[in-house]
C-alpha cells in the first residue's frame, strides 16, 4: 500500500530457541507502538526452529517513530528498540532476543533520505567540543560515538547514543564525517543537540541529504567544519 514503509525483521535467537532441534515450531509476537501506546502493528508469527541463527519475519507499518517490541514468550525471550519509519521506503532491521531483565537506552534518532553516492562515503556520526566547533575552521580531536547506522540506497537511519562518550558533561557539537575518495574526511554540522536531555522516549531528526550535495563537497576544504546553510532538520 502507498505511504507504508515495508520491514524485514532479522531476529537474532537467544540462547533457550538456539538450542532447540531445527523441526521445533516458535511462536513470535511483534508490536509496534506509538508514544502513547496506540498499537500500529499487533502480529503473531509461527514459526519453525530451522537451522540458522535467526528468525526473518515481515510486515507494514505507517510513517512515525514507535517503539518496537518482539518477544518469544513461551521461552521467556524478547527485545525492544526505538525505531523511525520513512513511507514507501523498505528497511531491514536486526534485533536480538535475550532472555532476562535489560537495560534499554533511549537514543538520539537522526534518519532521511540520501543519494546513492552517499554510501561510498562510510558516513559517521562524531562529537566535536562545542567551544571550538566553528563554522569553516579546522577541527581537532573529534570524539566517536556509540552508533548503529543503517545505509539503505535511497536512506539512512542512525541511533546515537551518550553513553558512553570520552568526555561526559562537556557541549557538544553534532557532525557527519564523510570520507573523500583521497581517504582524507569532511565535516558537516548537524543541528542537533546532543546529548539529548533525559527522557524516555527519544528525540528524532529528519535530515535529508540533496541530491548533488557529495559532488558538491568535493570543493570543500577537508578537516573543517562545513555548516552548509540548506542543512535543517526537523524534530519529531
């Protein structure tokens, strides 16, 4: 259906289903939520144990950011993330079942639309001291961040997370490091705050890569802090 972003869940087993024999049926259960709980999607998937080491289940959902959670209840396995949707765009998303009590993070969320060419530039989030992040002067020291970064054709989606960071309570500046075909990197400010400030549920961002925009950076200074005026985001 148009407007409907399609999902393939790659669901990594916990230990109680891994060990089970292949010919062994499993049933999951998938939702997904909205920030005041409204179900959006509420299946049940029966399975078989089979022989690989995850299970690979499908469905539709509408554009938005939602908690997903799945679980295994008869083994006592399940996962949970925050995850943003983009309409008539498909993603692929891995989880991992684990069976117990888990901590979930709440994590920054930046996601958007990208040219093709964006991929050959191994896009990563990094963290930049915010006094002396300024715009078309050299950077030094940027710190990485704990990340997950999906790279579809024509979309990206990151989860940044604060925890852990080399330097907790300092401000920070946000920025997308791309590396040029010389090995050698650019900068790009993202206007975002980061850390974000506690919650439980996460802040998102929409942040659309143009078109031509990696041809254009090939004229930019590299080790710079490149605050091009058309990136905006919005939050969400």
């Amino acid at each position: 259906m148009t407007g409907l972003a399609h999902v393939a869940l790659h669901v990594a087993l916990c230990g109680p289903i891994a060990r089970l024999a292949p010919q062994t049926p499993l049933s999951m259960h998938v939702r997904v939520l909205d920030r005041i709980g409204e179900t959006q999607v509420d299946r049940s998937y029966s399975l078989q144990r089979g022989y690989g080491d995850e299970a690979i289940v499908e469905f539709d959902t509408a554009r938005g950011l939602y908690r997903l959670q799945v679980s295994a209840p008869r083994y006592h396995c399940s996962a949970s993330d925050f995850l943003v949707f983009m309409p008539d765009h498909a993603r692929n998303i891995g989880e991992r079942l684990t069976s117990g009590f888990y901590r979930e993070s709440v994590p920054l969320i930046l996601s958007g639309t990208t040219p093709p060419a964006f991929a050959y530039t191994h896009p990563e989030f990094v963290a930049l001291d915010a006094s002396r992040a300024l715009c078309n002067q050299p950077i030094s020291n940027p710190l990485p961040i704990h990340a997950t970064f999906e790279n579809d054709q024509d979309s990206y989606y990151a989860q940044l997370y604060a925890d852990p960071l080399e330097a907790p309570g300092r401000p920070l500046q946000l920025a997308l490091k791309l590396r040029t075909a010389a090995a050698q990197f650019h900068y790009v400010r993202i206007p975002a705050t980061f850390p974000a400030p506690p919650t439980n549920w996460p802040y998102a961002y929409e942040l659309n890569i143009p078109e031509d925009y990696i041809d254009q950076l090939a004229t930019e200074p590299v080790d710079t802090l490149l605050c091009p005026k058309f990136i905006k985001t919005s939050v969400s």
